[in-house]
DNA sequence: CGGAGTTTTGAGGCTATTCAAAGGTCGTGG
DNA sequence: CCACGACCTTTGAATAGCCTCAAAACTCCG
C-alpha cells in the first residue's frame, strides 16, 4: 500500500482542498479559488519556503508533505507552532502584519501552491461565501492553537507527546494516510521538542517509556499508536464535533 | 475608584468597536454591525457568561471590563488562552463546532453585547468587506496565540511574565489605559498562574524577584511598569505592526 | 468580627535541563 | 565499495527550575 504518500491534489475541483471544508462552495466559487492557484512548485526537506520578517506578499496552499510554522525567540529557541499536513493554507496568520511572523519549513520533499495576497482579498470581496469558509477555518486554526497552548502550558512530557501523536494521527486519518494507527513520522525528536516545549533529550525519554508501556511502537521514520483510546485519555483533549454534513452552510 | 474605568462604546458608530480595525467599513456596513449588537448586559466578577461543551448561540462583544477565555484539561488544571480586554470580540473560535470550545468568565465586572450566531453569518455572506475585516481580526489573534505558544513553550517563568505584562500594556495602551507604564491588574497570582502555565506559588516568587529588580511595582490592584523597554528585551518577542493606515484596505 | 480568598514564606521533592559522549543511520564523495 | 561527516538516537550524571505541601499574614467583604 501507499500509505504514507496522500494522492496529490491535482483537478480543478479538488484544489480548493480544506479551504472550501465549512461552507458548501458553488462550482463557480471553487472555480475562482482554484484560479487563485499559482503552479505547483516542488522543494526538498528543510527547504524554507519563508523565512521570519519577510515580505508577506504570498501564502501557500499545501498540497504534498508536511512543513513546520515556527517562531523564533530572543533567547535562540523557536517552537513550532503548527505541523501542517496536505490541504492546509500556509501563511494566513501573517496577512495582517506588514512583516511575516512565522517561518516555514519542509519537514519532507512537498509540493505547494502559491497564492497571491493581493488576489486572495480579492476573491474575498467578491465571493462572500468564500470569506465566510476561510473565516470559519481560520477560528478552527484558532481552536487548534489554544488546545496546544493547553496541553503545553498545563501537562508533563507524556501528555504532551500523547496529544500531539493523536491530532497527527486524527489528521492523517482523514485521508486515509494513518490505517491501523500507523504513519509516517518524518519529525525528528527535536522537532517534538519544539513542538512540545521539551528537550530533544527528554523526548527520548518520554518516547521510550511510552514504547515500554506499549502505548506506541516505533520502527524507521514510522510510528504505530497501539492504543489510539488510551493514549486520547492520556491527552486529556475532548473530542471535537466539526459544524459538518447536515449543519454544514448550504450553497444558496 | 473610576479612574480605570474606560469610557464604555456606546454609540452606534462607536460599537463595532475593534470589528472593523484591519478595513475601513462604510457606514452601511458599520450600522449592519452595529444592529447585530443585542441590548447591552452588565455582570458581575466571577460570572461565567458562556460554559465550556455550551450551545454556541451567541457570540459576545465586549465593551467594558476583562474576560478570560480558558480551556480545561482533563487532569482538572485550566489553561487561560486569552485576556480579552474592551473592544475584543468573545466566542468566535466556536463558530465551527458544535460545541464551545472556551469557558468565558468575567475577570472584572463587564458589559457585553449578545451577537446572535447564525445573523453573524448572514451578515457575512450580505457584507464582504465584513468578512474580509473579521477574517484578518481572526489572523491577528492567531498570531497573539502563537506568541503565547512560543513564550510558555521555550521561556522560564520571567521572561513569561514580562511577555504577558508587555501585552497587556500594548493593547490597554491603544486606549489610553495605561498611562506611564500602571494599569490597573484584576488578575490574581492565580489567574496569572494559569494564563502562563506556571502555579501560584512560582508567580509570587518571580514577580517579587521582578519587584525586588525594578522591573515592576505593584500596589493594589495596580501594577507599574517601571522600565517597558527592560521588559521587552526580556520577553524577546519582536515589535509587529499591523497593516493599517495607509496600507489600511480602502472603502470601496 | 468572622470567613473566604489572596499573598507570602519555607522545606523538600520531582520533572525536566544541561552537559557529555557513545552508538546508529544515512548520504556523499573519494 | 568503503570511509567519512552530519545528524539522529540513546544513555549517564549532575543540576536547576519549578512543583507540592503546608502554614502564616494579609485583605476584603459581609
């Protein structure tokens, strides 16, 4: 099986991806997002696609891989504030400040498409429904930042890597890429570390204890959760309802 | 004592308040807005004017006193997410789920305006340039909870405290409220505590450390700022300015 | 005046950090 | 094909920062 490389997001009317995810898009509203979309653009594993304090003059649609938003801070650490995985909007945190705030890194070989800033607000004055989705999945990134501020601010190592493992693993599993609990984990122990606020050396730790516990099983740059259920008690984190299907915002 | 009790937004042009900062809204627009505000409500300290796992009905804009959003984990400790002072606009990072995600509570007594949830979104799809202002609003506070991310995820208990002081003087600062560095502080060791992942007893002893350094003074329920510039050296968080003014999104 | 919540202080313990180094893996170039 | 370097993982030992428990002093409010 192919299992950890997603189907690209190639036609049309895919391309929109997860922007389109709260509000039910006419063929015509998908039609302008996926114009917006400027050629696939290809990099390798920790190419920075923008640095920290540039110019924010373009977000990015991800289409294959996994990229790191980090920040950096004075004392020389950074923390990544987000793993996006395929389909997410990379950038938009930045669209209100004249200089970006975060800095985005290729956690693997990915494919991304460009988008204009200047046309993405255009397209939103003139498709409102658009603005509505995008608004929608911006306080849904918002919700995601608060629950990692959480677990970070609140919970030792274990819990900490537990959350982290079960979102990657929820995410994944919406495409399919995380079957029987396993999936291709491309961060390194320091990349959890500055996920988590832990030292890359008490992730090891934490990590093999877990192994231990026979709550995960590590193997290569592949991770199994054995115990999906425990390991969400763990986490602590309740499970969210999506507004979808039937409460999803009808087309006019 | 009135004098730290700013003048509350009252007329209608006033009310969208913060709502309209990133897009210069016509006054078609801005009285939508303002008609989305139901009749102001007043509680008292302490009150909790949303649950968390609650119906997520309404939306809340606050226009006097401060609001803790926080989330609860399943070990019993609270993170807050978020200080919302006058103009903030409670509740939104609900919108998408079927539950709500935050707890709100009154950190001083308050005066909130009701905005029901589902004329939000009608509003939205009638008003881009509405939508356009609320989507970035929702960016900007994205970014402040990155920021928190990045300071209780790599920064020891002092430089937390000055990042969380810093802030509150900024944003209390655009309003006038905070004249040579000394505000008025509702919020307990306590509260302090659980916006920065830190307990009780540690708060004291560093904001003590920070007096004892001159740094900070502290009277009441009043805090000084004695050396604003020292503090944001020690938070290490860079000075972001928002797009606005001239780079501002003109009426149409 | 009593009671509840907040601030302050002390002592001891635990989690996570720092520093250091060995062993492993992988890609690259000789 | 092997040798090398770079990076990652693992392990140990000592330490620092923060936590827990406990209790006293203080403030505020009824």
């Amino acid at each position: 099986m192919d299992e950890d490389l997603p189907p690209p997001i190639d036609s049309p009317s895919d391309a929109p991806g997860r922007l389109g995810e709260f509000v039910s898009l006419s063929s015509r509203e998908r039609s302008a997002l996926a114009g917006l979309l400027e050629p696939v653009q290809h990099w390798p594993r920790h190419h920075v696609l923008r640095h920290e304090a540039a110019e924010p003059a373009h977000l990015y649609l991800l289409t294959h891989g996994w990229v790191a938003s980090s920040i950096a801070l004075a004392s020389g650490k950074q923390q990544i504030v987000k793993v996006h995985l395929p389909g997410d909007l990379l950038g938009a945190p930045s669209l209100c400040f004249t200089t970006t705030v975060d800095c985005l890194t290729a956690m693997t070989p990915i494919a991304v498409h460009a988008i204009s800033r200047s046309r993405l607000i255009a397209t939103f004055e003139a498709f409102p429904r658009i603005a509505l989705s995008l608004f929608l999945s911006a306080q849904k990134e918002r919700v995601a930042l608060m629950e990692s501020l959480a677990v970070v601010g609140q919970a030792p190592a274990h819990v900490r890597i537990a959350a982290t493992l079960t979102n990657l693993f929820d995410r994944l599993s919406e495409r399919g890429d995380a079957p029987g609990g396993m999936f291709h984990m491309p961060l390194t122990q320091r990349d959890l570390g500055d996920l988590i606020g832990i030292t890359p050396v008490h992730v090891n730790r934490t990590l093999r204890e877990m192994d231990r516990l026979h709550l995960i099983k590590r193997s290569d740059q592949t991770i199994s959760l054995l115990d999906v259920d425990r390991l969400r008690r763990i986490a602590g984190l309740p499970i969210r309802r999506y507004v979808f299907g039937s409460n999803r915002i009808a087309s006019v």
